[in-house]
C-alpha cells in the first residue's frame, strides 16, 4: 500500500536508503530515486511499467550543479536556464559520466531541470545527489496532480509519496534540445513555445514519427490516457447529434450554455485562461475516468499558446475525434 506523508525528513531517508519516492513539482509529481545510481533508478521502470528505452528527467536543487550532470551548456541553454529556472523547462545536455545510461535509456544526452516548487527544492537541497524522476502515473497513463492521484495509481504497491499539495502548473515540462545553438522543441509543455522563440528565435520541432523509439517518449502517440474512451470534439454544437448511450462526460475549456443536458461537465477555466486550464486538465480526467461513464468527450482549445500544449495532451489521451 502507498503511504502519504507531509513529513520531508521520512522522504529524505527513504531516498538515502535508496528507495522510489514520489514527490510534488510544480508540473505534476514526480517518482525519484538517486539519479547518480542506475540499480536505484531501475526501481523507477518497474514501479511504473516503463519500458526501459523511455528516459528520465534529473532534477537538480540549483542550475550551480549542472556540471554534474552535463559536460557542456550552449550558450542559448545557459540564457534559457537563466530565464526559467527554478521551473517548467527541461533542456537536453551532453550527460556527464555521473549519469547512468539507464537514466538517458542509453542516449548521449540528459534531461535536466529545476523544479520550482518549495517541497522538490528543499527535498533536493537535503541530498546530496538529484533525484532522476518520470511523473507518477503507471506507463501511459494520466499524470497526476495531487498525491491522491499518485495513491490510487500505485495503491497495490509499497511507495512513500510526498504530499505537497496540487501542482501549480499542472502540466509537464517543456523540452527543449540542441543542435549547436539551435533549440530544438522535444515535448510540449508548461512553458508556450512563442515565449521561447520570444527569446532565442525559431525553435525547429523534434520529428517525432520515425518508428516505434521516439526521440521524445513523452510524444509518444498514446500517452497520458485514461481508462474509458476519450473523444475530441471541435465544436460543442457536435455533442447533441451523437448517440453515446447512457452515461458522458465532457471536457470544457470555459463555460458553455450550448451543452445538451445529461453530460457530467468538468470545465477548465471559467475565465477562459489556457494557464489555469493546464493547472485543472489532469485532475479533471481523473474524475472523469473514475465517474463509470462509457464516454468522454473533450473540446479542442484555440491552438495557439498553451492551447497547444492542451491540445498536444487530449490528442495523445484520445481514441477518437469526430
Ligand atoms: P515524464 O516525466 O514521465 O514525461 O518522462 C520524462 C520525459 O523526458 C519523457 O517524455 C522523455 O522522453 C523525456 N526525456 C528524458 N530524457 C530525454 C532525452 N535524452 N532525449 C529526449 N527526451 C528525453
Ligand atoms: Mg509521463
């Protein structure tokens, strides 16, 4: 059975002992273990059922430890950093030796960033290694948000998960690599993708479409799903002409009077602000998935901004778009 702690000092000791905890960030939560040990890290794939060709993200208390983990930064890496770390940005390095492979699933370079939220920081700042860390969702399916997310995912299995709270942002990451100096979109996230090339120009996007390895498992194409079937929708006035039988959910970005009656309605954002519809996305499929409906509905967000990481996440979690 999972156990849910406040208590920092508990989680510190289980790491130290070389134990999977779960942790808050302010993306979602995160399963770490000692990223400097591959046996620890091992523990991570089999808690979640991650194949092994699927990489980590090493969190690291300050940007002052990159050395450990990164044999050199670009300049426009060290700008980015300087800008949004402590925070939703992870940048793909030249790993340094102290990296096992597992932790890069064998790959040349390392994932790594700064969390932002107080509980990963001090966490981080008590060890005296990162912590490599996936989300805290069995593999491909919903992040979590909160730690009651986290429990009812592993509740069949031993894990102590640090409870800080709902995440902030409520999305993952966005992940940005290099070729030379030219940053190169990996994944999709919490930070829009204009106010990235606001800083360092175009930003290419990573081809995510070559065979059954992406380069970026976190585009994988069925990813973040829940258990009852998801369908997209372009337009509300769509949901009354399908026959759905009994029981539907719809995913609303803001309130919408033209919803036939009987769907149960999660809405995002009664302000209709992108921001506050990632903080809500994950925990709303949660409930959702978990109210025995036979059908989800989603509505896609305008793409543009954090729209398009919204939408990214609902593509990956569908089964179907009418
Ligand atoms: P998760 O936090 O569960 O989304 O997992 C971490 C994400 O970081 C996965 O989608 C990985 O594909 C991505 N990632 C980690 N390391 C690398 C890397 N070296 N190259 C590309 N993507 C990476
Ligand atoms: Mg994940």
């Amino acid at each position: 059975m999972a156990i849910v702690t406040d208590d920092i000092e508990i989680a510190v000791k289980k790491l130290q002992n070389g134990e999977v905890v779960a942790f808050p960030t302010e993306t979602v939560y995160g399963l770490g273990a000692n990223a400097f040990s591959g046996r620890k890290v091992r523990k991570i794939f089999e808690l979640k059922g991650r194949p092994l060709f699927n990489p980590l993200i090493v969190h690291i208390a300050s940007a002052d430890y990159l050395d450990e983990i990164a044999t050199s930064v670009p300049a426009v890496a060290k700008k980015l950093a300087d800008l949004y770390w402590p925070g939703p940005l992870t940048l793909l390095l030249p790993k340094s030796r102290n990296i096992p492979d597992l932790v890069t699933a064998g790959m040349p370079t390392v994932a790594v960033r700064v969390p932002a939220h107080p509980v990963a920081k001090s966490l981080l700042e008590k060890l005296d290694f990162p912590l490599a860390a996936p989300s805290a969702n069995k593999f491909t399916g919903i992040s979590p948000t909160c730690a009651a997310h986290v429990a009812a995912a592993f509740s069949d299995q031993k894990l102590t998960i640090l409870d800080g709270g709902h995440c902030k942002k409520g999305i993952e990451s966005t992940i940005i690599g290099f070729k030379n100096e030219t940053p190169i979109l990996y994944r999709l996230g919490a930070i829009p993708i204009e106010d990235i090339e606001a800083i360092t120009g175009n930003v290419e996007i990573m081809n995510q479409n070559k065979g059954v390895k992406p380069a970026a498992p976190g585009m994988m194409k069925k990813h973040y799903a829940p258990r009852t079937p998801l369908v997209l929708i372009k337009n509300i006035d769509q949901l009354g002409k399908v026959k759905f039988g009994k029981n539907a959910g719809v995913i609303l970005f803001t309130d919408n009077v033209n919803v036939p009656a009987g769907f149960q309605c999660e809405i995002l954002s009664r302000h209709a602000d992108p921001e506050e519809a990632c903080a809500n996305l994950y925990a709303a499929l949660h409930r959702l998935d978990n109210a025995q409906l036979d059908f989800v509905f989603a509505e896609l967000l305008p793409e543009t901004g954090l729209g398009v990481t919204i939408n990214d996440r609902l593509r990956r979690a569908a089964s179907n778009i009418l």
